[in-house]
C-alpha cells in the first residue's frame, strides 16, 4: 500500500500472486514493454506464462510511484525527437480548472505542474498523421509487442502438431500469427485501429484499438455530486488497470474536475478518456442552453493540454432527429446526448458539435487526442434497441468520420446499450459498413431491462457477443449501473465480468495465444495444482477465497478434490486415477478400436460443420 | 420466517415486494395455476404485471406451509382418478435410504409416510403414454395455462399497432401466439417437450421443457461429505425457487441422501431430478468397481417411489470411448461418467447402464420418472470442446432416446459445459438432429475456463446463447464452481444469473410475452418510479439495497435521478423535461422533417436485414 497524505490517496500496490513483471526491449532501449509473467508449481514443467500487462508500475516492486510525483514521463523522448511539437505559450500557468474558488475547501492541485506541448504551426502530431507517412512510431512498435506476445509460441505449437490446429470464427477481422509494428501502423492508416496518446500524456504505456487486435475493456471512473473525491477516484483508477482495465474515463461532473483529472493523468499509465461537454456545463453553471462553441472549444483546449487521450463527442446528434426519439420508451439516455438535445431544442438550432466539428479536429490533431463519437441515442431500453434514432445518428457518425479521417484525426465509435440478442449483429454490422471499419466501442449491450444490480451481467452477454462479431473496446457496466455511483468493489467486479467478456470473443475469434491460459489453467484443474489454478484466475483473491471457505487447511491446497464434489465423487480424482492406472491399457483399447473400423470415432468437427452451423442462424418460421 | 425445531430447518416464506398470489383456474376446479401479480404505483396507470411463479405456496401469505407436514397433495386426484396405478406392497415400509445405521446422529427421517404407487400391470403411466393417446391431462393444462400467460395481451396489442410488431429470431423453434394445453400434448408426444411428474410427487406444480416453450433454469442444491445439512440443503430448495428455478436437482452424496431427498421432495413444488448413481456408489461402500445392476436398479426403484421426477442415467458412455479421452487436457470431468468409466475400466466391460437402458425404461414408466440423459463425457475445458469423446456419447444418447420414446419414457438430454462461443451451435444443431428434437438441457457452457470465482458469467454467457439458439433448459453454475460448495447467497447469484440468461434467450426467440417486464421496468425507470423499478427486478431487495447506499433518505424513492450521474447530469431527468416542454414543438418538427423527405428516417431494421446480417455468420477468413 502507498498512502500519501495530502491528499490521502492510498492505492493497492505489489504484485499479483506468483506473478513477476517483466519487460521486453524493442528497437530501442527505451521500449520496454511490461508483461506479467507467473510462474507455476516445479510439477507443472511449464515455463512462466506471460499475460498481457495493464496495472503499470503498480505491481512491479522494482518501481516506487509517488502519487504526488507521478509517473514517469518515458514518452517525452519519443515525442520530442519527433521535432514536430513546441510548448503551448503560457500553458502551465492557466488557470486550474472550473471556478476553482467557486466553493470552500478545494481539493488539492497536483504538486507538480508540466508545460504542455502541441504540434508546430498547424502540423498533424497524431499516429494516424505518421502511420499515412509510413513512419513506425516506438508507440507503435510498444503496442505490436504487447500484441504479438504469445503469438509466436503459439504458432510453434502449431507447427508441432501438424499444422491447422488454430480455430476461430473471424466474421471477416484479420487475425495474423504476429502482429509487427508494421501491421500496426497499417492498420491506423486505414483507419481500423486507434492508438490513443495525447503528446501531453508521456506517462503512458502505448496500446491499440482495433477488430484485428485483441478485444479491449474500458472502465468509467469519476466523480459525481458530493458523492467521491479525487483520493476515491485515484484509487479506483489504479484498482481498475490492476484487475485488466485497457483504459479509464474520467466522467467526473460536479467540482473539481480538472484537479481530478489532473491526479488520474499524472498517474495513469493507460489511456485517459474524458467526454469535455461535463466541464463544459460546469463552467456554465450547470445551465444546458448557455453552453457555446467557444465555451465547449475552450474546454478541448485546456483538456488537451493536460493529455486527455480520447474524447467523447456527441456530435451525431442533430436537430432533425430529436423528434425520433418522442416515441421511445426510454427517450435519451446518454448525459452528453441529452444535454445537446436540450440545448437544440432550446435555441431551435442544429447543434454546435455537429457545425463545428471540422473546428474540433483541428485542435485534436494539434495534440493527437482520439475522438469517440459518442452515440447520444442509444437505446436505454430493449423497447428501442435498433430504432430509427439510433440508426440516424450511426449514419452521422460515418460522415463525421470521414471528416476527422481526412484531418488526420483518430477515430472510434461508441455504440449501445440495451439490445436484444437477436439483434447485436445488425449493430456490428451496420457499424463496420456505416464507418468504415473505425473501431467500435460498445456499453455493453445489456441484452435485457430486468435485472438491475446485475447488469455487469445481463451487458457481459451482450459484450461477448459483439466482441466476437468484431466489437474492438468493450465499455464496463458495474452492478451498480442504473442505480447508483459505483465503489471500488463494483469497480472491481465490473473489470473482471469485462475481461471474461473479452477473453471469451478472442477465443471464439481465434486469436492463437488466446488459448495458452485456458489450457494452462485447465492443466493445473486437472493436476490439482489449486495454487496455479489461483494465479491464473482472472481473480486469483476470489478463487482462493472461495475454496478456502471450506477447505482452509494449508494441506488442501494440494488435496485431490474440493468440498463441491468431495473426495469420493471428484470426477478429476477419480479419472485422472483411473487414467493412470490404465494408461497403456487404454492406449491398446484405442489402438483395437481404431483398427476395428472407425465408426465409433465420430471426427472432430470441421470447418465446413461450422459453416453449416452458423448458415442456419438465418431465419426460420420467425416473423 | 417458518422454523422449525427438529431438525431445525428455517426457510424464507412471505411475498416479493408489491406482489401477489393469484391464482388462474382452469377447465377444473382443482386446476389453479399460480401467478405472482405486481402491482405498479398508481402514477404508472397500467394493470399489475403478471409474472411465472415457481416460488410455491411459500410467497402465499394465505398458505402456511410446514416443513415437517409437507406441501398439500393436490394432484393425487388426477393421478388416482385415471385409474391405472396401485399401491407398491409394502413401499411405505421399506428400508429408509442408505445403511441409515451406518453412522451415529444420522439426521431424522421426514415425520410423515405416504404409501407409494406404481402403474397398474406393466402399464405406462407417463405423461408422454397420455399424449400419445390423445390424452390432455390435467398437468398439462396446468403448464400451458402458465405458459400461455400474457400472450393473448401481446396479441392484442400487436393487433392494436397494426401487427407484425413481434420480433425475434427462432432457429426453427414454433412460438406460437397461445400455448393450448392441445399444444402442450402434442410437444411431449412428438417428444419434443418433458413433463417431469412421478406419480409420487403429488405435491408438484407442473411444468413443461421444450424449446418451443419459456426456456427453463435449474438450481443444483444438495449435501457433500459432511459440508451440509439436510435443514440447510431444505432450506436452500425453498431459496432457489424463490429467485425463479424451475426444477432442483438433488445431487447429495455422502450419509443420509435418503432422508434428505425426502425432506426435500415432500416440500417442493417444481420437479426434482437426481443422479441415482451416487446413492447406488454409497450403497457398495463408495467403491466404483462393486457397483452393479442389481444395486442400481434398488436404487432407482428406491428414489421412483420417493417421487423423483427425472434422472440424470449417463448411459451412453460407453467402453469403447473412454480412449478418446485420454489425450484430452480434463479427462472426464463429470462425477456420475467418471464413476461409470472407472467400473467399465476394472471390470473391463460395457457399462450396465448401458446394457440395461430398457429395463431401466420399464421401471421409469411405471412412475413417469423422465430420463436425463447424462453426458458423462461432456468437456471440462475450451481444449475438449466438440471432441470425438464428446460426440460419440452424444450419437449414443440419440440412439438411448428412441428406446426410451418406444417404452413412452420422457426424454431430456443433458450438454456440456465447457465451450468457446463459437462452436456453441453445433452443439445445439448436432443434439436437435442426433436426438429427435428432444429438450436440450445444458451445464452453462462456459465460454472461458479462466474465471474461477465468476463462472456464473463465463456460462451465463454461453447459456443465453445456447437457449436462444433451442436449449430448453440451462442448469445453473454458481460462483463457487470449481472452487467449493455453493451457499445460500451463491444459489441466489447463481439463480439470478441464469434468469437472465433465458430471459434474454426468450426475447431474442420473440416469445411474444416476453418482453411486457422489459417495457414495464423500462417505463419505471423513465418515470422515476423507483419503487416500481425494484418491485419489477429479478432481485428487488439487491436493487433497492444498491440504490439506497448512497441515497437512503426515503424520499430518494421519488427522486428524479440517482447517485450515478446526480441530478444535474441524469439523461433521464433531461430528456425527460425536453420532451415535457417541447411535445408539441417536436410533433410538429416530426411532421416537417417528414414531409421534407425521408432520407433522414433510415426504416426500423427489416427482417431482411436481420437475415442478412445473421448470414454473414458464415467463416470468413477463419482457417
């Protein structure tokens, strides 16, 4: 633990059990990739498996962060070598955020103050603007690393076995045996991917967005009302990357939210997402139709400075589609969609973030911030999931992409909410046709209304399944969604029910190191190794918590069983017994069978099974 | 609360919050289905929602159920009055359960003795003998009654917007606007539903399974080694039907499973499913190899007379499989398969469940026990998922089915367990085409094996996939899968998560009615009404407990927002007054942008889209 007293931010540090960081050198010394490494039982004879990394320094004993110094800024070097930034005139010494004397007892600023750079003259400084130069950025090559991790080994073991033991239903992303900083690169200049790094943000650890790279989570953090403070919100950023959170959004509303957002930059080592129309509203006082362009450009301004790596911008919510909302069930459920639909509506005019988006991006190339197109009406019900709203503003968030593509900006779409199972592939689809394959970035979907208090659930559904469809960043939903600001443990739970989600699309994608921790973990099932079991639990805390409730006693951490099945009915015991015993037995009968002809050995299901499978989703006596 | 001093069982009784107990009456007085009835605040100006009741007479405030008397016996006139049952001679007096001496402080036996009956002769007494003779019986009016409720309302209502505003993707399943009890029949006499009803569990509310009616959930409940007791496991039961299972399986093992299963089944009112195996295993002294027919047979006839309503046989594992499983990463990793493969392993024999399956037919149609059949070579991890073991047993079920259908036994079969999403429907497409269409009844699947701890979501992920796809009913997985035990509150989660997967199934399948609690929370919540919010959850007290951690004050029930995003940034609130103050502006701008020209209304998604998008399900650029 690391406690800092003013303010008192407390975050969890150390690493996670068996678990060591380890880094890999790329190009040049100063790419040093983190990955965790952990190491099983002497019984397995495996070597350490590496998984992919988000927690930062946090977990390596080897580092010391000081929330009050914050991270280091190992970017700076890339970014100025580059030549093409200068520092901002005057931009450590603006002012710190909303009204900072509007209330008594501020939080605190962060102690250290930076000068923020953006671009030289009207240059583009973005990965997009180098990726369409040709140039392999070391953020590039640092994500093609974490990316690529595994891959290798994997193809190994292929090769081993023949070849074509790979599998996986692409739905048309490209899945390579390894991923260079080449493939990287081309795929930002396409526009299929994202690699979110503000200039202002040297602290991070570069990664990407994309169908064609592993399925990413994001996790919501922030403050709301009175409700939390910076320390609370500190914390929940380092526990949310601990548990696999790719990236954060700061959706702080209320006070203090550039002093929040300061603490969560300094500290974060992964991407920072912030949607700037909150602020905004704060600096008029709360009030919708005072808000202006110049009020909202102002506030991108001072956001990018401070190295805000993506934000969200509903700018797909016109005028004219409001009225398509007057039958829905749910009508606008987004924040930022429903604060612009009051302001349109107020001043009878086309909104500003739609009229002046072109506006937008040039201050967002200045700095490289990603824009997420916000989808401002999504369905919030099952009742409005698919509806002409929806689609209106999908159709506007491909033409805005188009116009920040040619700007050299980069370019995600959000996307819903509530939709009913049978009705997630359209969304993917439509996306992808709509947007030109930029990444698509989902709340889940929820795939019903009914359950509140479990919605990390009824969404991780949903979130699976468009993950798999080819969905590239998967936005948590907590427990507490519908019902109340989330704490650190709906934090937590949230994370994990995401990472499932997202583990389950790479798998059923076929990414071919996707599958090195379910066999391994499976491995140490069946050889009761429970330790190893543990460390490569998504959770190793829970499941250890879990067994331990019955079976305390450290011998049972080597038992044969647990208490579920007991000894005499533990089906891994007794088989793993009974296939000892009869190894070479079985090996004969195998051997007879297989000579006696083969009809009892149905073959493994192939890839024309699947085909077959998979043309029957189409409708059947549905209506 | 209703305890009870000896043995001291305790069980939650008392309504949800804002619900009722109605009762629908059908052709016959003594036909009276139960339905939970929640009334919505008088602001809402709709009817109460009715809701499938599986709670029994324990949320009926005029019921006064007593553990140690047993649930009223009220279909003991059906079953007498078609004349072809009798007495067992001496059942009543028979040895109750395993060596019951065996041990000291054995717990009590269930206070009360009911003779048992057997069909008349070698009759068929099984509600799929009725159907076959055109027979509808009283338990099948009473399932299609609970069926069929609120799909006349959805009817109407599609009338009234002018049709065609079901929706849904059926795979090939029939969702017919009304289940008539007709309906019902002809489902279980084309095999293709199960009504689970042994003439000795008079005291059961029937139910159907099949995949053209509401997908079903089941809870495993049940004593292990010395972890449990019979109060906690009776009290368990009464939980688990309280959140919404719709059978419990009894998977004791150890001492006492007699006495439990008794307790059990005199107090419950959905159908209750064992594994005859494990009693039989305690019977020989837990030693696989002395297992034989004779003792399982006692056994079955043992557990018929009690009333079980269905088993779980793993007949179909057979010797010449077991070598398909040695290369795999889990071996067997199901109790009553493994305990099957050790006994054909020593004795070098085929299994006798095998070898017996029709005389274990004669002896389930004397009761109407339904047969599950186990799929005891189902996989324990993604690394077995569709291998050649797995299916072969799977071939063998198909052909154990139609012996089962030739002696009018009710078929069910069991699936797996551990699949990645994407060879999920060839499960479901080979079991339909292998097995006659009979009820699929699956263990999750889980999509991942990385999430010990949390595999109620890895599997509810696969279960709401695998019943919208015609799984008729998913078995629950709670969180203690893999790790321990389930407890009380892990039933509950694991309860919880597996309504929400056959929820979002049945609205994906377009069950017609499905969708009114969705629309009804969904209003709630736009509404404010939070009381209604709750009382419409699949966990009301968790929702209101969720809500009230950060606004307790009772007048935050009428709120117009919540701690999530605080009264200033709620969307709801926002959109909510927007729509208020501009209602009519926006009728009247819907009218102009409507005339102007359509491009800007892209249509609601047609099902031609649906059947486009659900095409290009096909592999692409997969290997």
């Amino acid at each position: 633990m690391n406690k800092i007293d003013h303010p008192p931010v407390t975050v969890t540090t150390g690493p996670l059990p068996a678990s060591q960081k380890v880094h890999v050198t790329g190009s040049r010394d100063d790419i040093r990739v983190p990955m965790r490494a952990i190491t099983l039982h002497a019984s397995a004879n495996e070597p350490p498996l590496r998984v992919y990394d988000t927690t930062g320094p946090y977990t390596d004993p080897e580092a010391t962060p000081n929330i009050r110094v914050g991270l280091p800024r190992h970017r700076t070097a890339w970014i100025v070598g580059r030549g093409d930034v200068a520092p901002v005139d005057g931009g450590a010494e603006r002012p710190q955020g909303t009204a900072p004397d509007d209330h008594e007892n501020p939080e605190p600023a962060f102690p250290r103050r930076h000068r923020p750079l953006r671009a030289w003259g009207d240059g583009s400084v973005t990965q997009r603007a180098y990726a369409r130069r040709g140039i392999v950025t070391p953020e590039m090559e640092f994500a093609a690393i974490r990316e690529t991790m595994g891959r290798a080994a994997a193809k190994d073991a292929d090769h081993e076995n023949g070849g074509g033991t790979r599998d996986g239903q692409t739905f048309g992303a490209a899945i390579p045996d390894v991923i260079t900083p080449a493939f990287v690169r081309d795929e930002i200049a396409a526009g299929r991917a994202i690699l979110p790094a503000n200039i202002n943000h040297p602290e991070l650890e570069p990664m990407v967005i994309g169908r064609n790279f592993l399925v990413k989570i994001n996790a919501n953090i922030g403050t709301a009302m009175t409700q939390s403070s910076i320390a609370e919100e500190v914390d929940k950023m380092v526990w949310a990357i601990r548990w696999g959170a790719d990236t954060v959004m700061d959706l702080s509303t209320g006070r203090d939210i550039h002093a929040t957002r300061e603490w969560i930059l300094r500290n974060s080592p992964v991407p920072v997402g912030t949607v700037p129309l909150y602020q905004a509203l704060e600096t008029v006082g709360g009030v919708a139709e005072d808000l202006s362009w110049e009020v909202y450009r102002d506030t991108l301004i001072e956001q990018a400075e401070q190295g805000v790596d993506y934000v969200t911008i509903h700018a797909g919510l016109r005028l004219p589609f409001l009225p398509l909302t007057t039958e829905r069930v749910t009508g606008i459920v987004s924040r930022g969609g429903s604060i612009m639909a009051k302001w349109c509506l107020a001043h009878h005019r086309e909104s500003f973030l739609y009229e002046h988006f072109a506006d937008i991006c040039d201050i967002l190339r200045a700095y490289d911030i990603g824009v997420s197109l916000g989808d401002g009406l999504r369905p919030g019900s099952i009742a409005d999931a698919n509806d002409r709203a929806q689609f209106a503003e999908l159709e506007t968030l491909g033409a805005l992409t188009r116009i920040a593509w040619e700007r050299d900006v980069q370019v995600m779409i959000e996307g819903p909410g509530h939709v009913p199972l049978h009705k997630i592939k359209i969304n993917m689809d439509k996306q992808l046709q709509t947007c030109g394959e930029a990444p698509f970035y989902t709340l889940g979907p929820l795939t019903t209304d009914i359950a509140p208090g479990y919605d990390h659930i009824t969404s991780a559904i949903g979130a699976a399944l468009i993950g798999w469809f080819g969905c590239a960043m998967l936005c948590y939903v907590t427990p507490k969604e519908h019902l109340g600001l989330p704490d650190r443990d709906d934090v937590k739970t949230g994370v994990i029910a995401y990472k499932i989600a997202a583990h389950a699309a790479d798998l059923a994608k076929g990414h071919p190191a996707a599958r090195a921790r379910d066999d391994a973990i499976s491995r140490a099932r069946f050889e009761f190794r429970w330790r190893d079991q543990f460390a490569l639990a998504l959770d190793p805390e829970t499941a250890a918590r879990f067994h331990d409730q019955t079976l305390p006693e450290e011998g049972r951490k080597s038992a044969h069983f647990c208490s579920m099945c007991g000894p005499k009915y533990c089906a891994m015991r007794i088989s793993g017994e009974a296939h000892k015993a009869a190894a070479e037995g079985l090996a004969r009968m195998a051997a007879t069978f297989q000579d006696a002809g083969g009809q009892l050995y149905p073959p493994r299901e192939t890839a024309a099974d699947l085909a077959r499978a998979n043309a029957a989703l189409e409708p059947k006596g549905s209506s």
